[in-house]
C-alpha cells in the first residue's frame, strides 16, 4: 500500500539588520559577496516568517508549491530551485545510506509561509523567507547538517539569509572559494551575550520603489572607483573592530561603526553611474536627530543605519530607552507600532525634544508612517503550529 | 609736496563651475589642495564680481578697508591678509627697483566690490570676489605676473579663486610643494576653443545653510575611508580623461566625467563622519530629470554637477538648447531668470515633458526658486567704470 502520510516540519525565523553591511557580488549565481558582513537578528515576536514545508505522494498537481500570505508564489527562479535541489541532494544521501527511511527526496514540496509585518513596510522579507524555507525543509527532511552548513544553502536563495539561520550576533565570512563552500555564516555571539540590545525600526514611506538590491549592486561593483577600496579595506578592518565591540559590549564602539558603515555603504550608491540613492530627505532628518541624541547625551547612545530603502533602523541599549525611544514617542506617539506591549512600556520623553532641530523633528514626524519597536533576538525555532494540515492543505 | 593723488585700478572676474571638483586641503592655511581640479569659467554677463582698488596718501584712517555690495567687510581673516600681503610684497620690489616708481605699496588700500549675482542664490562668490581682488590690485601696482603666478596669490584667499583669473577651461595643478610654489591654475583651453558650452542654474532654496565648505573638507580628509582613493587614482585619471574630452570637444566625455566626478564627491562627504549632505530631494530629482532628458535623447546632451549646496548646474553644448533648457523652460518657465536676453531665445519644448518621471519633474519645479542661464566665458576684464571716484569715495 503506498504513503499516504503528509509529511511536516514548521519553522519560525527571525529578519536581520546588518551593521557591516554587504554590498556587491563577486558571483551573482551563487550571491557570493565582496566583503564579509556583520548583523543582529532581531526578536522574532515583532518580525518572523513562520513556514511550514510538508511533502507527500497524495499532493496533485505533483509539483513543488509555495503559499506566501496565501499567495501563491512563483518558484521557478534559480535561487529558489537551487535551494530546494540542495536540499533535495542531502535527503537523497541520506535516504541512499538508510534503505529504511522514506522516500521524500521525490516527492512534491508543499510549502506554506507567513509573514507577521506589517504589510508595505518596506522591510526586506527575504532574508527571514529563505531562512525559514530552508530551515523548515531541512527539519522536514531530518539533515544532520549545522545552521552553518545551512547557511551556505540559504545564502543561494537569498545572500542575507545566511545570517537569518543565527540568533544574536551573526557574521558571514565571504570565503574564496570559487564554488562558495566557504561563504558562510557563524555565530560572533549569542542574543544572551548582549540581551540589552534593542532597535526601533523608522518605517518611511518612499514615493517610489528604489533600484533593486541585486541590480544596484551590480552597478556599484561595475561603475564605482570608490567602491574596490571599502571592499578591500575599509570593510575588512571594521569586520575586526565590529566583533570585538560585540565580544566586549561597548555601545560606543558598536555605534561608531555602525554609522559609519551605513554611510560608507551609501556612498558607494552614490559614486554609482548613475547614482542610486536609497536614503531621502527624511532618512537625512533621522540621522540629524540621532546625531542631536547623541550630542545631547554626551555620548554615543543610539545609532543609526540604513539598508537599501529610506527606513532608518536605530540601535540603542535598555538603559537608554527613555532617552531614545522616549524622545521618538514624544514625537510621534501616535503612529501605528507603539501600542503593543514594548511600546507601551517606553516613556515618552518630551524634554529631550529641547534638543532636537524642530525642522530635522518635523521632517521625521511627517515621513514615517509607521515605528517597530524590537531587540536583538533567538534564531529559527521549530513550531509545531502547522500552517497545513493533517489533509495537507493550508489552514 | 606731497601725492595726493587717488591711484586707481578696477576689473572683473568671473565665477567658475568645477568639473573635475575641489575637496580636501593638505595645507589648510596654504589652501592646498588634496587634488588637482578643472572647472569651466562662466560668463561675466551673468556671473561676476567687479572689484575698484585704490590707494592714497589721503586715505583717513590709513587702514586697508573692503566694501562689498555696500556693506563694510571684516578684511583681518588670514586669507585676506595673506593676499595683500603677497601683493604689497611684490609692489615692494618694483618700487625697490624702480625709484622713480610712486610708493604704493605702503599706502592704505581702499576696495570697493559689487556682484551682480542674485541675492542669497548660494552661489559660491569667493572664488570670483578673490580673484578680482587679486588681480585688481595686481592691476593697481602694475605688477607684470602672469595669470598663473597670480593664481598662487588668489588661491591663498580662496582655493577655487584660482581657477578664477582664467576664463574657458581651467586645471588647477594641486602641485607637490610643501610651500605651494607649485599649486597653480592653468589654461587647459580658451573659451574661443569650444565656445557652445551652455551652463543652466537651478538655485535650489536650502532649509538650512549647510557645512561650510572648508569644515567639511577637514572633516572628510580626517574620517572618510574612501576619500583617499578618490585623491590618489581616481581624480588622477579623471583629470587626464577631462583635458583630453575638452581638447576633442567631445561632450559626451565631458558629460559622463563631471556627473561621476559630482557623484564622486558627493559620496566622500556622505562617507565622512558625521556625514555631510550637500544634496536634497530636489537635487536628486534634478539627477532624474538630466538622466531622462538623456535617456530620451539616446546620448548623453546633458550633464549635472553639485557643489557644496543643492542647486544644480548643468552643462549642455547650444545646439541642445532646445531639448535640455527648453524642457526646464516648459517645465518652470515662470521662475525668475527667463526674463533676459538668453533666456527669451529658448524655445519651450513642452514635447520633451512626456519623457520625465512627473514626480522628479514636481519636486524640480517646487523647489527650484530661480534658473541662471548662461555659458563658458573668459578671464578677468580691466575695466574703466570704477567703483571709487576721483575723489576716492565709493560711487
């Protein structure tokens, strides 16, 4: 009698913001980048995928399938195809070692995401989306294999989603490798070895979709005579300092090189022909603001980055929520994210706005839409909340 | 009996556009810079500084004094100084070898300047006003120095003012010398060798007057990672390939390297910390809408350029008057700047409109408060109409 099981294994994983930042593939096929990068995976109770990837010889059409927010999505790109044949491949190895195990590494996938943003946020999913697929595949199919050696799987899909596979404090080493075997990402430090990290997400709303990450760093790489000395050098030598200010919690540190590889990065859109520009007028305002926080705190308190898009993504410790988050909901109170549980906590600080320039203040409470309030964050947990069930059809 | 005679001398000098752009001193009080630079000398019909010097034994208080556009100016800043005291020094040794030659250089100089650029335009007026200072008083002692001997005197007032005592196509030589012996401006081509060159202002209203320019060059120099490529190999090459565009006449050359020389620049100060913004929205639609014209022309016609503020200057060879300032004069035909002699000859070209993203062409018209039009032009001119009467009062 034939399998009638519907095989399941569901996964949450968390979205990452990079405080080194990658920019520019030397291998577009296998997203092998040009520098090695550096970034905090963020709590998973304000932004996840969770995915559920099931298989079974009932499914018909027997063809590989993903819903994402009930949408069915198309998965005939290379990146999706060469994750799944990856993973594929090593249940095929272990299947031909173990004669007793199922036979899923034929059968048809059924995969079924969602996501917990906000919808048009801006945020880029696809770290937390590849994560999640390959994690909850690699849980489907029972793979021995370690969240680094996941990494380089997930890093085809989409190249920051290696880093999504770690909680904390998370590196992706570019590797030489020809064939990407030692691009891969690892663990600087576990959330636990600095919890007190916290990020409040600006969400601006852009007039218009920037240039895609993938074509803008093809750009950037082709056209900026800027651009070979950040990979070469500037990055290189951050990587280091980034690591120890993470091994050694000092905030000042961590901050200083943040900002300035969020600006350094920018620059080299900027020196791109022609120009990309991800950053506007508002995302310019929030820097004032964050720099006028720090200079009112004497020190450096909060810092600011921004990855391919105008929301700003501030950093700051615990201890220093009043006089960071508090001045932001002084501001801007009213916008959608502070009444969830952290937002609730956070006390509004109206006196720190003595401090800020009312246009850089006025500019940031008109562009931002909406503000997440997180913290840094565990890596992909197993869940046994299936989004398909026993009849293999999505809940 | 003693000279009362009031000495005389009056000209005027033109303002100048980089190409190949200045930022990065090595000797701040020397003004030398970190690399060499190119710039086209605009029109003095449009754009320029008429500068009277005098100087007389019946000056009273026998003090050196500035007037400029009416308004006293404070002449103690070491810049000035060091110009007179150049000048005066160079007077010194012809009267030294001349004792028949009238002793000026011990008398007091009285200088009078007007500009005849628009108010608060944020135009950079330093170079143009050093440069008639220099050579007006150079004019005064009759001193036999060369443009290029002079540009060493007016790039200690201003670093740009250099470029300034030439008119068409202008390098400035950052040179080796610790002295700046070697830091000089030079002819790379008259205005008579390619005479089509249009340049079209778009003065940008700043919210706020940014960092100034000497400020933020110290401030890169000390903190951008990747201005010390730009020094060394970028620019280097760049100001090869430039003179060798400006000998060909060959725009789309010219064009291509002063948009990624802009871009270039821009992104170093971007890349300093903490970051310089030079560029707004409206700058950045302005990129947009040189992008489209080109786009739409299938070549490159048109070409921006940015310098420590947001207006846009953009170059165009006359016989694309109709597609380049033609479509900004269809776009914003009521703003001031229209209404002289150049700007009645444009042909509106509501045609080429269908081409430009409609809300870069928004942002292009809401933020722009004037347009300048006008044209590569010549050197400083001597001129009769002086600015100080027989009597040595202003006029």
């Amino acid at each position: 009698m034939a399998d009638t099981t519907i095989y399941r294994a569901s996964t949450t994983a968390p979205v990452n913001i990079a405080v080194i930042k990658y920019w520019g593939k030397r291998d577009p096929t296998l997203n092998l980048p040009t520098n090695s990068s550096l970034s905090v995976t963020l709590s998973q109770s304000d932004l996840r995928t969770h995915t559920t990837a099931t298989c079974s010889t009932t499914y018909s059409p027997a063809e590989d399938t993903l819903l994402l927010n009930s949408q069915p999505q198309d998965i005939s790109n290379p990146r999706t195809q060469a994750c799944l044949r990856s993973l594929r491949s090593l249940r095929q190895s272990l299947e031909d070692a173990s004669p007793n195990l199922p036979r899923l590494a034929s059968l048809p996938l059924r995969i079924v995401s969602e996501n917990n943003f906000p919808t048009a946020a801006g945020l880029a999913s696809s770290a937390a989306g590849f994560a999640a697929l390959v994690r909850a595949v690699a849980d489907l199919y029972g793979l021995p294999q370690s969240p680094t050696e996941l990494s380089r799987i997930a890093r085809q899909g989409s190249g920051s989603a290696c880093r999504s596979l770690f909680g904390g404090y998370v590196g992706w080493e570019m590797g030489s490798a020809a064939d990407g075997s030692d691009s891969l990402a690892y663990s600087v430090a576990p959330a636990e070895h600095w919890p007190q990290m916290r990020a409040l997400i600006l969400v601006v709303s852009a007039a218009k979709k920037g240039v895609s990450s993938t074509a803008g760093m093809q750009a950037t790489v082709a056209t900026s005579t800027l651009f070979k000395e950040r990979a070469a050098h500037t990055v290189p030598a951050r990587m280091k300092e980034m690591e120890k200010a993470i091994q050694e919690r000092d905030f000042e540190a961590f901050a200083d090189l943040t900002m300035r590889d969020s600006n350094s990065f920018h620059a080299t859109c900027l020196d791109t022909t022609p120009p990309i520009f991800y950053m506007n007028d508002v995302s310019r305002s929030a820097i004032a603001v964050v720099n006028a926080i720090n200079a009112a705190a004497g020190k450096t308190i909060a810092a600011y980055t921004f990855d391919a898009g105008p929301n700003a993504v501030i950093y700051y410790l615990e201890e220093n929520e009043t006089a960071v988050a508090g001045l932001f909901k002084a501001l801007m109170g009213e916008k959608e994210g502070w009444e969830g549980e952290r937002g609730q906590k956070v006390e509004e600080n109206k006196m720190a706005l003595v401090d800020i320039d009312v246009r850089a203040a006025a500019a940031v409470k008109e562009g931002v839409s909406r503000i997440i309030l997180t913290s840094v964050g565990e890596g992909p947990i197993s869940v046994t909340n299936h989004l398909v069930g026993e009849d293999g059809e999505p809940v």
